[in-house]
C-alpha cells in the first residue's frame, strides 16, 4: 500500500510537471478537468471557500467533508480555503496570479466578474495566463447566463430523449455523463492552449460551453439525414434507434456478445450447428443486417439460451467474436484485466486511512502519470501556497486567522 503523503507538489513525473494551475472549479465537471492536469504532473492549487467544495458532502463518507465522490476527483491538488468576498482574499489570489499557467472555474461568467476575476482582470496581471472556463452555455447565445446541472444538460441535448425512446418517456443516464464529457473536453481544450503557449508565449480566453460540447458529443452518430442541406431524412442513427443488439441470455446469465462481419456470423451459427441460420439472412450485405438486426439478434438469443454463460465465451474466444460476460459496477475491482492492470490502487489516506484509488488510465513511457497527492482536507495547504505567494506571517494570520500556527 502506498503512501501518498510523500510526494511533494514540487517533485512530479508526469508531462505537466512545472505548470502551475489555479483552480476555482467545483461540483464534478471542473474537478474532473483539473485532476487531469494533476495527473499528468501539474501543480493544482484547489481554491475552496472555507466551507469547502460542495461535493465534499456527497457520495459515501467516513469522516464529515471527505466524501467517496470527493476522493475519486480531487487527488493530485493542493488546497487553499480563502474567502474571496473578502478583500484579504482577493488580494491573496492576486498575488498567485503571476504564478500560474492557467486560471480555470466552472463559475458562470457574471459571478466571476463580480469577484474581479474575470478575463480582461486576470490578463491584467497575467498577460500569459491560458484562462478557461467551463460554462454551462455558450456566452453569445440566449442562453448564456443560465445555470445548468448533469441533468439538465443531459435533457437539452437530446440524451435523455434517447435514453429513453424505446420506453417512451425520457430518461436520464445513471452516471454523470455531461459533466465528466464536459471535463474532459476541459481538459483537451486547456492542454491545446498550453500547446500554442508553448510555442508562441502567448496566453488565451478559452471557454468551452457544456451543452454545446455535449449536443456535439450526443450527435455524432445521431446527427443523420440533418447533415445534408436540404435534410435527407430525420435526425437518428437508424440502426441503434431501432433497437436490436442487447445482452444475449443464456442458461445462467447474460453475455455481451457482437458478431461484427460476415465471418462472425457465418462462423458462429456454423459452429452452433445452425446453417439454417448462417442461410436465412444474406450476411453479406451489412445494409441488410442492420436492417434486419432486431431479427437477426433474436435468432442469435435463441442459440445463446441453450448454451452456459462460459461455453459461450469460449465459443466466441474461439471465433475472435467480441464478447464479455456483463460484470457489475460492485465486481469491477475484481475484474481479472483490471486487476492485472494494476488500475485501483490502495493507498494510505493522511485522514481516511486505506482507501482504493484508480491511477491515470494513460500511460506515459518518459513522463509517467501518477497517484502523487492524495484528496486534500480543506485549506490543508493554504499556509505554504501563501507563503510560496511571498506572503509573510502577520499577512497570512489576517487571511487565515490562527492557521499558521496549525500548519507551521
């Protein structure tokens, strides 16, 4: 089990060490961005208020503020608890400006600008600064001043109506999808400004809206006959519209099984001694088993029902037919590939004690991503930020009134 309180914010490994991000993000869309950064080696400063980032309180929680959600996106940050309605904290986040990369809050734009810490302020001091704010809605729309959560993104872009049109009612996924899609476009969008920086010295506004990205994201394969001018049909990508492909039963269970091209299913019905089968549909003709793919899918049910769950695998092992066994989101810690993988990570918490973790999916052979610092307590490095800022102790007590003598 590792110790993750070793590792100093100074000494990181990954493709971002030395860059330095201020972080007013918050919820789960910003944070999922950040950590991102952190994870590749940059120095995150978390910037909370002093009751701490809402999410603290939500999830599974062992001790009060330290939530299991918490834990999941804010690894690899350093906290600094400041009051930015004060002008003590203000001045304190002015003085960190011209230590940073990048300035990044998912705050909407007015609120910002309220606090003297929109764009045209921050440049002011920065003029390098990479300054990104992840919004809920584009800025020159109608939209633009509106708040917006998971759900309602996931509703105004068109997720949630298709979620949930076989059933017809709308629905919404059971995961945050907007708001982790929206971080990591974040992220990208951040990394790309920080690429032209890098080459040009010159920082940049960067703003990525969190329905445009995720109506983008949703229409990809969706955006259909409205791609041409004038439209040749509606919106929809027919073949997952119609339904068909899903988990196929067998006798004690269920299998995610695809037999992608003609050979897989010619071979697998083959196989299973139904050339009835391999004969009814012209299988090679792909337009023709899309259009027949709720048929086919039943026919295919039909074989899988006589057949275990693991004789199936193997058949499809067998044939190199895309197949796994439907795992829950409780077994995935045990998942044999996972495991071998080495992605959760226990470690020692400094407050929680042994906690599992899941290092940076992406691996760097020269800079490799790490787990370096663990989820912090609120304001639990706001002492030495300050004093990295150039702050003194009598400046520090009148921010923090009583800290350094805790966090000497």
């Amino acid at each position: 089990m590792s110790d993750l309180n070793r590792t100093s914010a100074g000494k990181r490994s990954g493709p971002l060490a030395g860059v330095r991000v201020l972080d007013l993000t918050s919820v789960v869309l910003g944070p999922v961005a950040t950590q991102l950064l952190g994870d590749y080696g940059a120095d995150v400063i978390k910037v909370e208020a002093p009751e701490g980032d809402l999410m603290r309180a939500n999830g599974v929680s062992k001790n009060r503020g330290m939530s299991s959600i918490f834990l999941s996106v804010n690894r690899n940050k350093r906290s600094l608890a400041i009051d930015l309605k004060t002008p003590e904290g203000r001045a304190a986040l002015e003085r960190l400006l011209p230590t940073v990369d990048v300035f990044v809050h998912n705050m909407r734009v007015r609120a910002i600008e309220r606090l003297g810490f929109g764009y045209e302020a921050v440049a002011a001091i920065n003029p390098g600064i990479v300054y990104c704010v992840a919004t809920g809605f584009g800025q020159s729309g109608p939209d633009a001043h509106k708040p917006a959560f998971d759900d309602v993104i996931q509703a105004a872009c068109g997720l949630a109506s298709l979620i949930g049109h076989e059933r017809g009612a709308p629905d919404y996924a059971p995961t945050l999808l907007a708001d982790k899609t929206a971080g990591l476009a974040t992220a990208n969008a951040i990394l790309a400004a920080l690429f032209h920086k890098a080459r040009t010295g010159e920082g940049q506004y960067v703003e990525v809206p969190m329905f445009e990205t995720m109506a983008a994201f949703t229409l990809t394969e969706h955006l259909g006959g409205l791609t041409f001018d004038p439209p040749r049909a509606k919106a929809g990508y027919a073949r997952l519209l119609a339904g068909g492909r899903k988990p196929a039963p067998t006798r004690d269970g269920f299998v995610a099984m695809l037999p992608y091209t003609t050979a897989h299913w010619t071979a697998f019905f083959r196989q299973v001694g139904r050339e009835d089968l391999a004969k009814k549909y012209d299988l090679e003709d792909r337009h023709e088993r899309n259009a027949r793919i709720r048929e086919l899918y039943a026919d295919m049910a039909s074989v899988t029902r006589e057949m275990t769950t693991d004789e199936c695998l193997e058949l499809c092992r067998r044939l190199d037919v895309p197949a796994t066994r439907i795992y829950s989101i409780d077994e995935l810690p045990e998942h044999p590939h996972l495991k071998a993988v080495g992605l959760f990570q226990r470690v020692e918490h400094p407050t929680e004690g042994p906690i599992v973790s899941m290092r940076p999916a992406a691996l760097f052979s020269k800079t490799p991503a790490e787990l370096a610092l663990p989820a912090p307590t609120i304001g639990q490095h706001s002492v030495e930020i300050l004093r990295e800022a150039g702050l003194d102790e009598t400046a520090i007590d009148r921010i923090l009134p009583g800290k350094t003598a805790q966090q000497g």
